[in-house]
C-alpha cells in the first residue's frame, strides 16, 4: 500500500508548483505571510527568521526530527505534527519527502509550504566530531549601514558653548545606524557568534575616547553536548509553556494565523537580535533523560532605568528605579545616564515530566535588582510590581487526546496572586480546526517576563473567552474567524474604571491557482476608554471602536515578474471622535535571469484624518529587517530594494524609500524633527558566507 | 447665464473636490471615467500599462465640453506609434481652460509588453498651468507609471499612477499637483458586454469608485453607461465603430452642475 502512495506522489510531484518556485521565493512568502498577519510595528521577529533561516540551510530531518523541534517551524498544527509522529512509528523510516501527501491533516498546499524547511534522509550514527565543527561549520557576516538622509533636530550642527547648555537637546553621535554580525553554525549543533551595533544618534567616540558600538551581543550555543541536551552560554532567550511564568522572547497572540494563540515554550534558544531589553545574559542548560525534561538558566544583566537622585547633602540615600528603560537608545547625555544603571539577576528553570500524549512542567524563576524598583503606584498601576526581588512560579501543560490538544498554564506570584489560561487546539474535521483560549489574570499578578495571551502586555486584570476557527471550505477558499470577548478587573491607562471589550476577526482566502490568490480580511475591535468631555471627577466610560477593512491580491505573473496590490480602510471611532484611513499600494517584483538580481518596489498613496486611524502593512526589506511601518497622515510612500546575489558568497542589498507628506512642513518633534514633508532612507547590507 | 455658473463651478469645486483632469477619450468619459483597460489610444494618457497590448498605430482626438461652458472644455489629441518587438510609443497633448485659467500638457510614453499576458509602461508629461493675467504662468514635468494584467479571457488587472514624484506647483503651502493613484479590473462577460470598476485615490481628495458598462448592441454600435462616486456623477454614451475608424460621443451628469458632452473619434492605422 505505502509504496504504490508513494509512487503516486512521486508522479504527482512532476505537476506541483515545486520547481516553479525557487526555495528562496517560498522562504519570502512565508515571511511576508507572517507579516501581513502583524499590525504592530515594534514587534521583533528576528530571532523567529533566524530560526527559519537555519532551518533552510540545514532543513530538518522528518526521520529523527523531535516533535518541539517540528513544532518550531510553526508551520504544523498540534495534531499534524502529532501525525506526523505517528506515521513514523507506525510505517517507519520515510523514503521521500514527497510521502507526507499520505500523512494525514497534510495537503499539498502545506508540503510545498513545508519543502525549504524539511528533508528526508536515512538516520544515520552520530557523526559529530568537534574538527568538522571547525572545518565544516557555516560562517556569516552581515554588515549594514542605514541613514535617514533629511536631517533631524538632534543632529543640527551648532558649537560647543551653544550644545553645552542643552546638552540633551542634541545627539552624541552621527546619524548613521551601523550593524555588524558574525555567526558561524555547524548543522544545527552549535552557533557561535557575535553581534554589534550603534544605532542612529549613538556616538562611537566620547569625549575623544573610542568607546566602539553601543551594543554587543555574544553566544554560544551547543547541542547534544556532552551529557547535556542543550547549553547556552552568553546571550540566549529562554520561553517556557504559555508564557505566563517566563518568555523572554515577543508572544504572538491574535493574528490571521489562529494556532498563533497556542504558544509553545521551546526553552533555550541562541539570541543574536539587536532587541536590546529582551534576553538574558548567562548560562543555561537544558537534560533530557527519558520522561525527564530539565532547563537551568542563571542570568546576570546591567539593564537600563531611571534612577533616583541621591540626596548628598543630607545624606539621605534614597536609591531605587523609577521606571525601566526599553528602547536600547544611547544618544543624549541623559539616556546614557540610563545605561546600565542597575543589575538584573535571574535564576530560573522547569522540571517537565514527558509522557506518551503529555506534558507537564513546573516552572519557577527568581529575579532580583542591584536596587529596588520603587515606581509611583497609583491609579492604574496600583498593583504594580515594586521592591527588589521577586519570585513567580507556575505550571504549564499540554496533553493530547484524540484530536484535541488541550494546553495551558498557571502561574503564581510571590504576593500570591494567580494568573492562569488554558486552551485547546480541537481538529473537529480535517478541513475545520477550532482553537479555544480562557484566560484570568489576577489584577495584582506579577511576572517580569510574561507574554502569555491577552489584551494586556504584562497578563494583568484581565479575563478573556477567545474562539478561532479555521476552515477550509473548498480546494481554493479558506475562511479564518475568531472571536474575542473580555473584560478588564481593573483600571486601566486612559480608563477610569473596570472595562470590557471584544474582537471580531474574518479572513477569506482564495487562491485561484498558486499563482493568483486574493484575501478580503476584516477586523473589528472595541473597548472602552474615558470620555474626552470634561467631567467633574472620575470619567465614565464610552466605546473606543477600531475597525479596518483590507482587500488584498497577489500574483505571480511570470518566473520574472511578480505584483501585489492591496486597498485597506481604518475607521476609528471614539464617542463621537470619527477617524478614517485609507491606504492603497502595488508592489511589483522583477527577477532577472541572466544575472542574479531581484528589484523590488512599492508605491503607496495613503490619507489618514489622524494617527488613530492609521494603517499598517509590511515591507519587504534587507534580510534579517523586518518592517511593519504604520502609514499616516496624507502622502505617499515608496521603495525600491536591489538584492544581488554575486556568487553564493556575496550577497548586496541596497534598498532607499521616501515617506512624502502632503499639507506637512514637519515630521516627527523635538529631537527626531524633520523640517519639511519628506523623510528617506538609504540601506546596504553585506551578507559574506564562507 | 454663463457667468455666475461658471463662478458656481469655481464654488463648488473647492467643496467637492473635483478633479481637473479626466480619463481622456469619449468612450472612458461614457464608462463613468474608466478605462484602465481600455487598449486603445486613450491608454497613452489614461494607463501607459496597457498601451503596451496595443496592436496597431492609431490617432484620437476628443473634445469636452465641462458643464456646458464655452470656457471650460478640453481639447485632446494622441497618437500611438506601434512597433512589433520594440513596444508602443506614444504622446498626446492636451488643452483646458480658457484665459483666466489655462492647462496645457504635451506628454510621451512608451510601453512594452513584458510577459505573456502582463505589459508596464510609463509615461512623462510637460504641463504648464496659467492663472489670469498677472498671475503668471508655471510649468512642471511629471511621470507616470501603469501596468496591465490579462488574468483570464474574462478578467483583467490594471494599475497607474500620474505624478509619482508630486511635482510642486508652488513654495506657498508646499502646494502639489495631485497624485492620482487607479487601480482597477475589467470583466468580460462576453465580447458584447464588459464591465469595468475601478478606484482611484488622490492623496487629498476621497476614494473615487467608478464603474461603467459597456454593451454593443449591434456589431457596430455600442452604449456605454458609468457611474462615479466623488463627486457623485452619472454618464453615458454611444460609440460607432467602423473598420479602421471609431466615433464617439458621451456626456457626465452632475446633479448641480449639468451635463458635460464629449465626443471624439480615433483611426487605425495598419495592424
């Protein structure tokens, strides 16, 4: 039976898309899909594409890869992947790549999707020797050189005597934005490497003194190590369950995507983004031994904040943070103050018990500052985490039964508030998968790394019901929806009272042919927020409404040209506050054939009343930059990117874009102004493999 | 009669919005302003992209009337040249207006065919815009770009846009020339009978939605009917199409302003 499916699909392959298209124009969709599901700009997907990439230079083994290792392409549901699993152990090794047509949940659709990531392979011996990791290894190095060309307040050029008495209303460095990184792998057994940058305004020398980038990065990452399964040593992120208890890493939550709100805790993994504030700095370990699962982590960090003055004159020391600083900018006088101002000291780790279809882990992670964080606490951040240590603890599962995989975690912090959430993944037919989150998040819950789903960024005050549903109605439309119902236990910022709120989401797939597809999406948000009337003591609240509509068509006219146009409508609803925003684009891709060059280009016009109704959209940008800009007030945006490949060594981007504004004579304000309605950008990037 | 309509006009324009500058050619004018898909001469302005499936070398030449004012009617003239491997060059002039306040556009294009069933194009235009007597004059050269998809027999994809670069037309207030950004489809229901909607966005101004039918009756002769949202107007027309020539007439309806005629014709040549 199993050969003569094999013979078929080997036949059918002759007629897929396969050849058509190249492994790196699919690795492209995929990015682009993940960013047309984002309307966030800050969100950092680095590390997620890194991951992508590594599976692309060294595509998994389907015949011995683990179950979380096939998980982390996020490209398989619970249940495939469990399938997937099955089908081995029942048929054993496979022979081709193309017998997973014969795997049940898969389509052809999700194999050539899956194509780039995956190969199949005899299993073979363990042939890791420390010299091939050496000899063999895969080393890279990216370069990047980024400027705004219109200059901005902070860099006006006055004297000395004039910037000494406003220091802070000046940059220290140059406006340029310098990356540099190098990373070597050996299969997927150790990454090494180093990542530097100065970011626009950040000035490599001080005071005459050559103080370098303002920003390094280092780790060392190795598996099947000695006794250990993983070890991690310099900068790494650590993601456990839900993300409830610890996740160093961004959460994804309600996207187009709904397995997006099933979150999965991988534990170690390598960092080499440029997100300054998000990774731990240390060691960490990772044993599996039989239905064992242990992660060790311990990590020591100088972070940013905002320190308290010291009283010197009466002696008093105050001491303490009043707040953290994110953003990784280092460019006036002040902000430096900020850097490093205190030590963040974190030991954590999870015992998990592996059974046949479940999962249990117990988490607990310990944090500590150098000072304490002593913030104003009142109104809204009452309940606020404050003092100097704190501990937080939880318990994260996933179990699988029949076609449910049910999941969840609670977690506990020290003052003894609980957060929990819990969902499941229901495959209800192999076209119709449901996917449902409850979570409850105590008002007073505490976690410094938390990123489990919600509305809130830090899992407080909140209970929620979420129901998705992805279905696919026939061989060419699919239909995803969900639907989001919660309310706040608390006040919020701008929110004088306890809320509610609800999300409703449809996307229509069609793809005609795997040429030509179209997506009509629509998304409708509501909460509540104060009234802008001027009221005698506490607000009531009125409805805040977000709704956006987006029609988008995408098609591969030729293996040269390819184009994609979109037209999206915002309106923004606050009482009787009405904002509309309306953005269209086309993009048109040219591949040459005879020399190895791509060209990609947009031009966008848009017409937004305000900011509140401002549209996202993803842009296709140098590789390991990932841009989901928001696009508001009136005027138009456009880019032209140049990718050349020059051999398999070299590879040159060079991308300029313009933002032209109407009825604007400034951009942006104090330190980041710009005089006059245009702002552009110039981008190159090297990327040397050797 | 005249005089204070043609102030209401002035009036009425700031309000709604109005845009100058229309799709040329009396058939888009009867199709409620489409014709992003329309092969033929018109395409030199209207959308360079689909200039390039042009055939055959071909001139047109159309005359609007706006609203029934001597003043302000638009007098147009383009003439395509067609090559077999070297694509279609094209150019056209265009006159509006009278001596308060006078446009006039020379501009040239070039398309190609670029793929099996997809052709781009661009074009570049010299305009010079004259206000009053004393008020001076000022010219400004502006690009366009347009695309053209033949998805199916019945269905087409077409892309423009006119002034990339928002050539300013003056320092005070940073004062551009309008952008217009179209996309647009056309669907064939059968050789007889299309059907073209199309939007078109110009940064200040709202999102226009224009939609028109087009139906032959006989083998020769064709009705067209179109609607435009902003500003709200309907049209219609008739089209004669003989062997290598083709007449055309057509007028928009404004509920305020009145009817604007148009009519034109277009030879082809070779092919």
């Amino acid at each position: 039976m199993r050969t003569y499916v094999l013979i078929f699909f080997l036949f059918m392959t002759g007629s897929s898309f396969a050849q058509e298209l190249t492994r790196d124009q699919i690795i492209e969709q995929r990015i682009e899909f993940i960013g047309d599901n984002f309307e966030d700009a800050d969100i950092d997907l680095t590390t997620y594409f890194e991951e992508l990439y590594q599976f692309f230079d060294t595509p998994i083994n389907l015949n011995n890869a683990t179950a979380s290792e096939l998980r982390q392409l996020r490209l398989l549901t619970d249940m495939q992947v469990l399938a997937l699993v099955n089908y081995r152990e029942r048929f054993g090794q496979m022979v081709s790549i193309y017998e997973l047509n014969a795997v049940a949940g898969f389509d052809e659709e999700l194999v050539e999707m899956l194509l780039p990531f995956v190969s199949v392979s005899p299993v073979v011996e363990d042939d890791f020797l420390r010299r091939n990791a050496l000899k063999h290894g895969k080393h890279e190095i990216i370069t990047r050189y980024e400027r705004v060309l219109q200059e901005k307040q902070g860099y006006v050029d006055v004297p000395d005597s004039i910037k000494a008495e406003k220091p802070n209303n000046y940059y220290l460095g140059s406006p340029d934005n310098l990356y540099l990184r190098y990373r070597s792998t050996y299969k997927n057994r150790i990454s090494w490497g180093v990542t530097t940058e100065k970011d626009a305004g950040e000035a490599m020398v001080r005071n005459d003194k050559f103080v370098g980038f303002d920003y390094y990065s280092a780790h060392l990452f190795l598996k099947d190590f000695w006794k250990f399964d993983k070890i991690a040593l310099g900068d790494f992120q650590v993601n456990f369950g839900q993300g409830l208890t610890f996740w160093s890493g961004f959460g994804l939550g309600k996207t187009a995507n709904i397995s997006s709100a099933n979150r999965y805790g991988t534990g170690l993994k390598p960092y080499t983004s440029v997100n300054e504030s998000r990774f731990m700095r240390g060691v960490g370990v990772n044993l599996q031994r039989r239905h064992l699962d242990f992660t060790a982590f311990g990590s020591i960090r100088k972070i940013d904040a905002n320190l308290y003055d010291v009283d010197s004159l009466n002696e008093v020391f105050q001491g303490g943070f009043s707040s953290f600083q994110i953003t990784g900018y280092h460019r006036t006088p002040r902000e430096l103050e900020n850097k490093d101002a205190i030590t963040e000291k974190l030991v954590g780790g999870e015992i998990a018990y592996k059974g046949k279809g479940l999962r249990i882990g117990f988490t607990s992670v310990y944090a500590q500052f150098s000072q304490p964080f002593d913030p104003v606490l009142t109104g809204y951040k009452q309940f606020n985490f404050q003092g100097n240590q704190l501990i937080t603890s939880g318990i994260n599962y996933r179990y699988y039964f029949r076609k449910m995989s049910w999941f969840g975690e609670t977690a506990m912090s020290d003052n003894l508030k609980f957060a929990t959430v819990n969902g499941l993944t229901w495959q209800l037919d192999p076209r119709l998968t449901l996917l449902s989150v409850y979570r409850n998040y105590d008002k007073a819950y505490q976690a410094l790394y938390s990123t489990a789903f919600g509305e809130t960024s830090n899992n407080r005050g909140e209970v929620g019901w979420y129901v998705g549903f992805n279905a696919r109605i026939h061989k060419k439309v699919s239909v995803t929806t969900y639907f989001d119902q919660f309310k706040y236990t608390f006040y919020k910022w701008l929110t004088d009272d306890y809320s509610v709120g609800h999300e409703f989401f449809a996307q229509i797939d069609y793809k005609h042919t795997y040429k030509t597809s179209l997506y009509l999406r629509f998304r409708s948000k509501t909460t509540e927020r104060n009234t802008q009337d001027e009221v005698f003591g506490a607000k009531f609240q009125v409805p805040l409404q977000k709704n956006s509509l987006r029609l988008n068509y995408t098609q591969i006219i030729s293996g040269h040209w390819s184009m994609k146009t979109r037209f999206e409508w915002v309106n923004y609803k606050l009482d009787n506050l009405v904002s509309n925003g309306y953005l269209f684009f086309q993009d048109l891709i040219f591949k040459f054939n005879r020399i190895p060059l791509k060209i990609y280009g947009r031009y966008a016009i848009f017409d937004t009343e305000s900011y509140d109704s401002r549209v996202y959209a993803y842009e296709n940008d140098l590789w390991g930059v990932f841009s989901i800009p928001s696009y508001f007030y009136q005027g138009i945006r456009t880019y032209v990117m140049l990718k050349y490949d020059l051999g398999r060594k070299l590879d040159v981007w060079v991308r300029y874009d313009l933002w032209s504004y109407a009825n604007r004579d400034e951009i942006s304000s104090r330190l980041e102004r710009i005089d006059g309605g245009e702002k552009s950008t110039i981008k190159i990037q090297l990327k040397i493999k050797l | 009669m005249r005089l204070p309509k043609l102030i209401f006009f002035l009036l009425l324009c700031g309000q709604i919005h109005c845009q100058i500058t229309p799709q040329l050619g009396s058939r888009s004018i009867a199709l409620g302003g489409t014709g992003l898909l329309h092969a033929d001469v018109w395409s030199v302005y209207n959308n360079p992209g689909i200039l390039g499936k042009l055939q055959k070398s071909s001139i047109g030449v159309t005359y609007q009337n706006r609203f029934s004012l001597q003043e302000l009617s638009t007098q147009s003239i383009a003439y395509v040249q067609h090559t077999d491997n070297a694509g279609n060059f094209g150019m056209q002039f265009q006159h509006y207006g009278f001596h308060l306040y006078r446009e006039f556009q020379a501009g040239l294009s070039y398309a190609k065919q670029l793929s099996n069933k997809f052709y781009g194009g661009f074009g570049l235009n010299w305009q010079n815009i004259s206000l009053g007597e004393n008020y001076g004059q000022k010219n400004f050269v502006s690009g366009s770009i347009g695309l053209a998809y033949i998805l199916s027999q019945e269905l087409s994809f077409g892309f423009r846009v006119q002034n990339l670069s928002r050539a300013r037309l003056a320092e005070f207030e940073d004062e551009r020339y309008p952008t217009r950004f179209a996309l647009g489809v056309q669907y064939t229901f059968s050789p007889a009978l299309l059907w073209n909607v199309e939007l078109e966005k110009s940064i200040l101004f709202p999102t226009n939605l224009k939609t028109g039918v087009e139906y032959l009756i006989q083998d020769v002769f064709a009705i067209r009917f179109g609607v435009n949202s902003a500003p709200f107007q309907s049209s219609f027309g008739f089209g004669l199409a003989l062997k290598k020539m083709h007449f055309d007439m057509a007028a928009n309806w404004h509920s305020q302003l009145g009817l604007s005629p148009a009519f034109g014709f277009l030879i082809d040549f070779g092919g």
